[in-house]
C-alpha cells in the first residue's frame, strides 16, 4: 500500500516537473519536418534565436479547429497555414497583430493590413509523378490527361473538403477548365469524371505514398516534388498542365493571448528574416520578399514559361466560397 | 478419423488467420529495414532509418510507456473498487452504472476529447500536461477493466467468503484488501495487460489532447506516416512493436500463471 | 443442538450482513462515478447543448444532421459495417478461440501471443497494413498481376475497411473466448455425445448457447469500437465517409463545431441503443456483460 501510494507520488512528481520544461520554447500548429523543409528552419530558428520550436503535424484546416477549440487557453503560440484559413482564423478572432521586421517588403494583398497574418512564401500546383511507378506510360501533361482511362488506379489528389492543398487543387482545375470562385460546376464536373478513373484521395500528404510508389500521380505543390527528385533522390516529374494552374502563399500569424509572446515574436521575425527567407528558398519555395535565388536552386525549377501558366486569384473570395464548395464537394462526388 | 481431420481444419483455419494478422507485420517490418522501399530488398538493409527515427522521436516513447504505467495505476485505483460494488450491487442502478462506464467507448475520440477540451481547456496548465491526455485514456480504458474483474468476481463466490470473513470480525476494508483482491488477482491481471494495450495504441483521444510538447507514439507514428517516407514510418513501427510484444508477453504470462494458479 | 443454535445465529447475522455490506460496497464505487462525472457526464453535456446551438443562421446541429440524406447515410453505412465487421470477426475469432483453448500442440502459446500483440496497434498503422496488403503495391496486387495480369487493389474501398475493422475486432475476441471456454462445462458436451449428437449438434446446442454471454459482450464492444474507430478510415481515404470521418471533415471544415458535435451525440446515441438492445438479448441476468 506505502510502495503504491510511493510510486504514485513520483508519477505526480514527473507530471509536475514535466510542466516546468518550458524554457525558451514557443509552440507552432503545422511546422512539420518535412514539409517546406520546416525541419532546418527550425533549427536555425533555434541556434540563432535560442527559441525551441518542437515539430508539429496537422495541417491547416486542422490548426484552426484547434485553435477555436482551445480559445480560452491557447497552446500555441504561432500558426502556418493556408491563406483562406489565415483569413478564416481572423474572423474567428483567434490570431492577434504583429508586423515583424521586413513586414514593408511583403507586397499588397499577401497580408492583412492590421498584422493578423502575411505569407512568408508561395508554392505552385501541379502534378507530382513518381515516373518510375508508371510502368513505361507517358507523364501526363495537362489536367485532361488524368482522366485517361490508363492512369486508372494511378492518380491522387487531396480532399478538397479538408486539405487546403485539396481545395487549392479545386480551384485551379475550377479556373483550368474556364470556371471562376463563384462557378464552381467545371471541377464538380472533373472531379465527378475522374472519380471513374479510380482516384485516391488522402486527408493528409501523401509524400511518403508518392516516393514509395503506391500513389504515382499527386496533384501537389511543386516544392515537394522537386524535394522528391532533389533532396531524395527519387526519380519524380513536376508538370505544370497546359491549362493553366494557380500559386498560393502560405501565411504566418501569431495566435491571440499567446502563452509565449515573446518567443513568438523572435520566430515570426525570423521566418520573414533574410536567412529565414533564403531557407525557404532553397527548400523550392518562393520567398514572400524579393531576393536573388541561388543559381543553383533556379536551375533545379521548371523553366519560367511554364510557370507562366500559373496564375494568381482572389484570396479573400477564395475563403469566402471554401465552406461552400467543401459542402458541394462532399454531396455531389461520390 | 473425423476427429482428426476436423482438428487439421481447424489448425489451417487458424493458421490462415495468423497470416493475415502477422503476415503485413512482417512486410511493415521489412519496409523498416530496407534502403529503398520501391526498389524493394535488392536495395540493401539498413539500421539509418531505426537510428534517424529514434533521434526524433524517442521522447514519444517515454512518454506513451510512463502514460500507459500511469493509466493501468490509475484505472485499478478506480475501478476494482467499482467492480466490487456493481457486483454486490447488482440492481438496476449498477445495470444503468455499467452502460454509462461504455459510453466513452461508443463515441468517437474526437468528440470525446473536443468535450475536454471545451469544458476544461481554459485551465491552461492542466491542458499542457500529461495528465490531460491520462484523463482521457482512464475515461476510455476503464471498462476494459471493470468487465473482466466483475466476472471473475462473480466466479470465486466472493459473497461467501466475504461473509466469513466478516462473521470472523473483518471490517469493511480489511474484507476488501485480505479477501476480494488477492482472489481476483487474474482478473485484475487480464484487465491490467488489456488497460496497457489500448493505452499504448490510443491514437483517437490522444490526436486531439496532445500538444507539440506532449506528444506520444502513436501520434508520432500517424505523424510519420502521413510525412515521412515509408521507410521511416515503417521503422518507427519496428520500435514500437520492439516496446510492446516484450511487455504483452509478459503480462500474459504472468496472468497464465496466475489463472492457473486459482484453478488448483 | 449447539450446533443448531449457531447455524441459526449464522443465519440471521448473514441477514443482518446482506443489508449493512450494500450501503458499503456502494461507497466504493464512489472514486469511479466522480470521475465519470467530471470527465465525462459534464463535457458531454457541454457537448450536447453545444450541438444544438445555431451556426450562421443555417439550423441547429441536429436539424442539419437529420435532415442531410448525406450525414443520415453515413450513419447508416457506419451502422452496417460495423455489424458486419462483428459477425465477422465473431465468427473467425470464435472458431480460432474455441480451437485455441482447447487443443494443446507444440507452439500454441506463441501462436497466441503472435495473435493478440496486434490490439495494440493504432488504426493509422492499421490502415497502412491494410495498404501493404491490398493496396497497388500490396500483396494481392502482385498476386493478381501472376495470375490475372490485373493487380487486385481494394485497399481504398469499403473492402479495405472492413478488412481493417477485422484486423483489430479479431483479437479481442480471440482473448475473450479463450477466457469464456475456461468456466464452460465439459460434462454437458460429453454428456450430448454420450447421447449420440453429432459434432455439429453439440457446437449448435452446447458450445455456443454456454459461450453466449461472452459472444454477446465481445460482440458489443466491437461493435462499438467499430462505430468509434477513425484511424484506419482516415488513413485510408478516398471516397469512405463513415461518420467519425465525417465528423473529422466537418471539425476542419472552419472549426464547425455545432454540426460536429450534434453528428456525435447522435453516433453515439445510436451505438449506444445498440449496445441496450444487445443487453436485452442476454436473459441471465446474474451473468456480467
């Protein structure tokens, strides 16, 4: 009975001291390792600031959830997302105001005038394919081509009511295919013919399935694929289809009455900091502020004609429909 | 004749059930071990994966191992006294007390930990910590234990020894601790190795109450899954295979032996 | 006649002990219905009162769940995979924990031991065995690419997911039976041999009828845990939408909470009248589910 209630004591014991850990740490929703390379950025955030960020796996629509969810006490004390989330997390009132240092380089309409959140850098959608995996086929080129019945069994995409890469890919194969944000029936249409080609559809990345070869054609962000090809070395093929596709900016804010204000602060300024921009860079990512990219790095790119197809939209209105559309996702496709 | 035949059909039965469990374990564990899952074993075997795994996560072990230690101690705490009292209760208040105990097994994990999280979330310190996350595995293991103890209980006849017990002038705990418990130790024991299985692979609850800080292994095993390549996915789970089959093994023998024990 | 005087004696204080044990034995279930009741009843009130709230004008929660053939069918579909995911695993976990019990050969308590480790595992993990088994590069992919010159995928299907309740149902109830056959009376089997049933007649009428209680409890736990289960479909993907899924799409769909919740209490209030019923079914009432 004393030996139980002894090991019980310590048990507490290391509850309570496991509390006091919190030196110097600040808490991020959605830093994961791989992704963007956050694994090196947050350890040059830590060498150079001092601030510990542990990794963090959930994705966008996740983190906001959360972070409505936790309201009256929040864990985190910054959050990287999608733009539409970041617009959405301002009208939930969850984010709070910082402009870090460089905020005058970020160009209009890639942050919220008041500071509640600003794209630190943007991606491109296209289609990532594990051109080993295809058993001599062709790689597609264009969104038409996925639809070809010998890609049966072959393609993913993420689902567009829960990844914000998912609802990206809609709304580039929406523009793609000659809809606008409030017309959404050409990708309704797409996606209900492709659903004939046997697609997979993940609720999270499917990196790891590209690489392994269980999923040879992903709609993704062509960052990740040139990691794929370049950092693993893997035999993977970045296509931007020919009718056209969209760029992105993924943004940053800190959380409303964050635990660790200060330590928040030292990372937002880091992220948007010229080392912290030339990180980005060389993980393929496009930095919010204009920089030279290494050479290097640039040639790795597709050629600018092809991203020339990549166009921009309305972020705001992008938000505005999301809900929406994930509800005519789910009801019209099955 | 027949009899024997029977029992080889039974034996292929049950050795074709063992393959469908073991059998992707097996090639999970492979995956582990292999350089380059697509290209396949011809790619060489490697420990990289396991080393760069345990370096990143190895924290998450601890931690589930020292939850899952924390949740058995707390569940036999709490629920061999209410195994007790449903079995001498036995009306409908303790029908009614049982189902009640089997609700957070029928709700999803999500919504279980979204209600925590909404009711008690403001108490920033709590909802940090470890035992916010222990809170949920106790709520969601409970029955697992207060089941088989109550049958055991029902087995050994306990109202009659409790009430020789007594006529010998036991009070109320004495009888508890001297009478009831030892004799239920199987049980406990049954319930106990049950506790710690489902605590170790508690990923629904835990996804919602972790936090970066409070991570366990299977929310890092869905992590890496879901980022990570195979490989180093597949690793992690060899780690987490290497932490449990010892420790289910054991169980279950110490609780045979046990059973055997109570049989004589 | 001493004898006598004390067996009387006996008598009445075993009356008199009945009724002073029960007010006792109640105190003890007093830590588990505090718990109970701060970390459970209170948050599912919350969770309750939180799904009939209104979100932008569009209806309370339980409005749009009852009223959506889509979240309905959900449900529906859940409801009949997990009943079918219990049959199943009844079934094979039956046969192989009668099988386990009672035979004793070289090997069998590995063989045990192999065939429970797998309860530990997380659904995610689940879900990506059921990959490397059936996926496009799984195991029957491969087996259907030398015999069809097609690979079998059925990973991403309804298919996957069932074999992935299995996966985990199995165990459980292999556990339970092996438990439940040790208290079964062999004399009531020999007893019908003796009396000329054939093998199948004793299975019919003795064995399963003494293993019903267990049958019965193990059957609604995993019928439960089925309801409940979220990894493996999230894992896999695709085009299943059982309910906890789409609890999951809802709850990241801008943190809509009022619809997530009511689709909650109402998967649970359905599980849980199924778990009532299958009580019901059980007549002895002396014996513990």
């Amino acid at each position: 009975m004393i030996r139980f209630s002894k090991t019980l004591a310590a048990l507490l014991l290391c509850g309570v001291a496991s509390l006091t850990q919190a030196a110097e740490t600040a808490i991020c929703y959605n830093c994961p390792p791989e992704w963007a390379d956050w694994g090196t950025q947050l350890k040059a955030i830590a060498d150079s600031t001092g601030v510990q960020v542990p990794l963090d796996n959930k994705n966008s629509g996740q983190s906001l959830a959360q972070l409505v969810a936790e309201k009256a006490a929040p864990v985190a004390d910054v959050v990287y997302y999608g733009v539409t989330f970041g617009l959405q997390a301002q009208k939930a009132g969850v984010v709070g105001t910082y402009k870090p240092k460089g905020w005058e380089q970020i160009p209009e309409g890639l942050k919220d005038p008041e500071g509640h959140w600003f794209a630190i850098h943007s991606g491109t959608l296209g289609i990532m394919v594990n051109v080993d995996a295809l058993g001599g086929l062709p790689v597609p080129q264009s969104w038409a081509d996925l639809l070809k019945p010998e890609y049966k069994g072959m393609v993913g995409y993420l689902d567009p009511s829960s990844a914000f890469v998912g609802y990206v890919s809609a709304v580039a194969i929406n523009q793609a295919m000659g809809g606008t944000l409030d017309n959404f029936a050409p990708a309704i249409d797409y996606f209900q013919k492709l659903a004939k080609n046997a697609p997979i559809v993940p609720k999270q990345t499917a990196y790891a399935r590209v690489l392994s070869g269980e999923l040879p054609i992903l709609v993704d962000y062509d960052f990740n694929a040139y990691r794929a090809r370049y950092k693993d070395k893997a035999n993977v093929a970045f296509v931007i289809p020919k009718e056209g596709s969209i760029s992105v900016p993924y943004v940053m804010s800190l959380v409303a009455n964050a635990p660790h204000q200060a330590n928040a602060e030292k990372v937002l300024d880091f992220v948007l900091s010229e080392q912290g921009q030339a990180l980005w860079a060389k993980a393929y990512l496009r930095p919010v502020r204009a920089m030279k990219m290494p050479a290097d790095v640039a040639a790795q790119f597709l050629p600018d004609s092809d991203y020339a197809r990549a166009g921009v939209v309305d972020y705001q209105h992008m938000a505005d429909v999301q809900e929406a559309f994930s509800a005519r996702y789910l009801s019209e496709v099955k | 004749m027949k009899r024997s035949s029977l029992f080889i059909a039974q034996l292929l039965f049950t050795l074709l059930v063992c393959a469908f469990m073991l059998v992707p374990v097996l090639m999970s564990l492979v995956a582990g071990l292999t350089r380059n899952y697509f290209q396949g074993v011809s790619s060489g075997l490697t420990f990289d994966w396991i080393a760069q795994v345990w370096q990143a996560y190895s924290p998450t072990v601890w931690l589930s191992l020292q939850l899952a230690v924390a949740c058995a101690v707390c569940v036999c705490v709490i629920g061999v006294p209410a195994a007790y009292a449903l079995v001498r209760m036995n009306n409908r208040f303790s029908r009614a007390f049982e189902e009640l105990m089997v609700l957070p097994v029928a709700m999803p994990g999500l919504a279980s930990a979204l209600a925590l999280l909404l009711t008690y979330g403001q108490f920033g310190s709590f909802r940090s910590s470890w035992l916010f996350i222990l809170v949920g595995h106790v709520l969601f293991t409970l029955p697992f234990l207060v089941r088989p103890v109550m049958a055991v209980m029902q087995r050994q006849h306990l109202p009659t020894l409790e009430e020789a017990a007594a006529s010998l002038g036991a009070g109320p705990l004495r009888r508890f601790f001297s009478v009831v418990v030892p004799n239920c130790r199987a049980g406990i024991l049954a319930g106990v190795l049950m506790v710690v299985t489902l605590s170790l692979g508690e990923f629904n609850l835990t996804w919602m109450l972790h936090t970066p800080m409070t991570k366990t292994l299977p929310v890092g095993l869905a992590d890496s899954y879901a980022s990570a390549r195979l490989e180093v996915a597949s690793a992690y789970t060899l780690i987490f295979l290497l932490m449990i089959v010892p420790l289910l093994v054991a169980l279950q023998a110490i609780s045979a032996r046990l059973s055997r024990g109570e049989q004589r | 006649m001493s004898s006598t005087v004390l067996k009387a004696h006996n008598v009445a204080a075993g009356g008199l002990l009945k009724r002073r044990l029960r007010p006792t034995a109640a105190w003890a279930l007093a830590p588990a219905a505090a718990v109970l009741a701060a970390f459970w009843l209170l948050p599912l009130a919350h969770l309750i009162v939180l799904g009939g709230q209104q979100r932008d004008g569009a209806g309370s929660g339980y409005w749009q769940v009852l009223s959506s053939p889509q979240y309905l069918g959900s449900l529906a579909q859940t409801c009949v995979l997990a009943a079918v995911v219990t049959l199943a695993a009844l079934l094979v976990g039956g046969i192989t924990g009668v099988f386990l019990a009672r035979q004793r050969f070289f090997g069998r308590t590995t063989l045990v031991a192999l065939l429970t480790f797998p309860l530990a595992f997380p659904g995610v993990v689940v879900g990506f065995l059921v990959i490397l088994l059936a996926g496009r590069q799984g195991l029957f992919a491969m087996l259907g690419l030398k015999l069809a010159g097609e690979r079998w995928v059925f990973a991403y299907s309804l298919a996957g997911l069932f074999l992935g309740y299995l996966y985990f149902s199995i165990p459980r109830v292999i556990l339970t039976i092996m438990a439940a056959c040790e208290s079964l009376d062999r004399s009531l089997e020999e007893a019908a041999h003796s009396l000329g049933a054939g093998h199948w007649r004793v299975v019919c009428d003795v064995i399963i009828p003494g293993l019903a209680p267990a049958l019965v409890s193990c059957g609604a736990i995993c019928f439960a845990t089925s309801m409940g289960a979220f990894g493996t479909a999230f894992t896999l993907g695709t085009q299943l939408n059982v309910t906890p899924v789409a609890i999951y799409n809802v709850f990241t769909n801008y943190a809509n909470f009022t619809v997530a919740a009511a689709l909650s209490v109402v998967l649970g209030a359905l599980t849980w009248a199924v778990l009532l019923l299958a009580r019901r079914m059980v007549k002895q009432s002396r014996t513990v589910l």
